[in-house]
C-alpha cells in the first residue's frame, strides 16, 4: 500500500502579487501600444515609472517622449530617452498614464501626483490615451478617491466653499507643512465627499470656476483603452 502523501509535498499555492508586481505588469504591456519611430505621451505617478523603465528598453525604437511632470521628464533622461516639449510636437500617436481612480466607462480621476494640468494638457495633444493601473482603481462612480483640483492659490478658499454647496469638503493639499506648489507654481484643492455620476457634466461645470486651472476629473479626455493589472494578468478594456 503506498502511503499517503504529507502534507508538505503538495504544490505550494503561489502568492498573489503585490500592487508594485501588478503596476510593473501593466507597465510592461502597454509597450504594445508604444509607435515605432513616433515620440510618445509620458504620464507620471508610481505606475508610469514602471512604464519609463519598461520603455527604455526599447529607447532606439522611437524617437523621444513629451512629459507631463518634471519628476518624469528627470525620469526618461536618466535612462537615455529623449524628452521634448510639447510645443515641439504637433500630434502624439499615443499617451500612457496612470489613473487614481477610472470607471467602467473609460472616464478617470487624476492628479494625486499634482501632475492634472499637464497631464491634460498631453492628453489633448494625442490621438489616444491608454491608461495603465492595478485593478483597485476601477470603481463604479468616481468620488472615493479625493479629487484634485488645481488652482490659482488666490481662488482657493472661494473654490472650496464652492465645493462645500455641493456637499464636498475641500481641503488645500500640504508639504512639509505649507500648501504644496505644482510644477505650474498653483496650488492644489482635494475634494472628497462627491458621488460624480455625470463626469462630463462635471469637469464642464468645475473647469468654468474663476480660478480653476484644472480639474482632475478626466471624462473629455477619457482613456480609449485600460490595461488593468489583475491576480490572473492584463485585463484589456476597451472604451468607446
């Protein structure tokens, strides 16, 4: 009679990835999407990174990259990649960035890196937009995640109370105990307390405040595509 296996000689269980696994995953994937001979779109954030260092390894295959931070723009010239400045480029074929927040419908919150107007702004120079994430971004309604706003620092406390009629609470974001200063020298309002169930309305109505530079909800700039980082891979979604 052949004795039964022990317990220890069953096959261990892999462990589930962790969310810097997932980004580096979706980092690598979105390669794919990368034009050949072209100069692509860079967005910032912790995801992106692992995108700029997937992308170096395919540096002599395109001919550059506009950026939308300097933390990234730093980034791609550390490993050799040409950045240039949007003024520079009439069209880009593709950008790729991150989302704190995007829903099923391909529309996203952005700016938790302080990035949100020339993350836009990149957006808007390019034919489209693949946003890279690990699943815990997608959500049904955008609103969990604090909203970005950034603001002429003059405004900020007129754009708050503004956000406080909605039901909002605003507050200024800080570094090192002072209000944090974006590349663009504005300051940065977080929202939190908002179910935003019409993005397009949204972003429409915020972005007409004296005093907005930009709002970080992403629904006229929408991502056309998402690559989402799961326990069992890249899961594609696309948006129409």
């Amino acid at each position: 009679m052949t004795a039964p296996a022990s317990p220890s000689s069953a096959p261990a269980a892999s462990a589930p990835l962790s969310q810097d696994e997932l980004k580096a995953q979706v980092g690598r994937a979105a390669l794919a999407y990368v034009v050949k001979g072209e100069i692509v779109g860079v967005g910032t954030g912790s995801t992106v990174n692992k995108f700029i260092d997937a992308l170096a390894t395919i540096k002599d295959q395109i001919k550059g990259a506009v950026s939308s931070s300097v933390a990234s723009t730093e980034r791609l010239r550390a490993l050799g990649i040409p950045v240039f400045d949007s003024n520079e480029v009439e069209e880009l074929a593709v950008y790729i960035d991150g989302a704190d927040e995007i829903d099923h419908r391909g529309f996203m919150v952005k700016g938790g890196g302080a990035a949100l107007t020339r993350e836009k702004i990149v957006a808007a120079q390019s034919r489209k937009f693949v946003c890279i994430a690990d699943e815990s971004k997608l959500v049904g309604t955008l609103g969990a995640f604090p909203l970005p706003v950034e603001v002429i620092p003059m405004a900020a406390q007129r754009v708050m109370r503004q956000f406080a009629s909605m039901g909002g609470i605003a507050q200024v974001r800080e570094k090192d105990g002072l209000p944090l200063v974006t590349d663009n020298g504005q300051h940065i309002v977080d929202v939190t307390g908002l179910q935003i169930s019409d993005p397009l309305a949204f972003e429409s109505e915020v972005s007409q405040w004296p005093g907005v530079v930009t709002v970080g909800v992403f629904a006229h700039q929408k991502a056309n595509v998402c690559l989402l980082g799961t326990a069992t891979g890249v899961k594609t979604m696309q948006f129409a």
